[in-house]
C-alpha cells in the first residue's frame, strides 16, 4: 500500500502503451467513495501524462482513479494510498 503524508503531493500518473487516448482524467475519492478531486492529467512527453493531488488534511484511505478513452473505449486504473499524519519527535 502506498502511504503519503498529510499536505503533501500524491503524484498520479499513466503510460500510453502505444496509442494515445483522446480524453485522459483522473479522479481522486475518499473512504466513502466520495469524489474529492478531479482534473485532466498533463502530457510530460513520451507517452508520461501526470496529475498531481495534494493530500488531503485528514488523514485515511483514498483511491487515485485514472480514466483514458480510446478508441471509444474506456480504461480505467484505481490505486488505493493511505494519507498518513507526519511523525512528530
């Protein structure tokens, strides 16, 4: 499971395998399966797109939810990360 801090930036990313997708989002839910976050993810060359989240202020599970269309087709790719409060000494 991918743990992230509180207030920092969860990076979601997505590789074409070779054809590329006319509509590419991604979305980011709480425990609840509430939508908390949404955007087009960015082109960084190569075939790379990328979306960053900052974490949300509480800490818990959440699920980064990437969709592409192509070729009229929908694909789909869920990660689950955990958003974890910083250790303090």
């Amino acid at each position: 499971m991918i743990k992230a801090l509180v207030g920092d930036t969860f990076q979601v990313t997505w590789v074409n395998s070779g054809v590329t997708p006319t509509s590419l989002v991604a979305a980011v839910y709480n425990g609840s399966e509430t939508m908390i976050d949404s955007g087009t993810m960015t082109s960084s060359g190569n075939g790379h797109y990328y979306y960053d989240h900052t974490v949300s202020s509480s800490a818990g599970f959440y699920v980064a939810e990437t969709v592409a269309t192509i070729n009229s087709a929908p694909y789909k790719r869920r990660i689950r990360f955990k958003a974890v409060n910083g250790e303090v000494d």
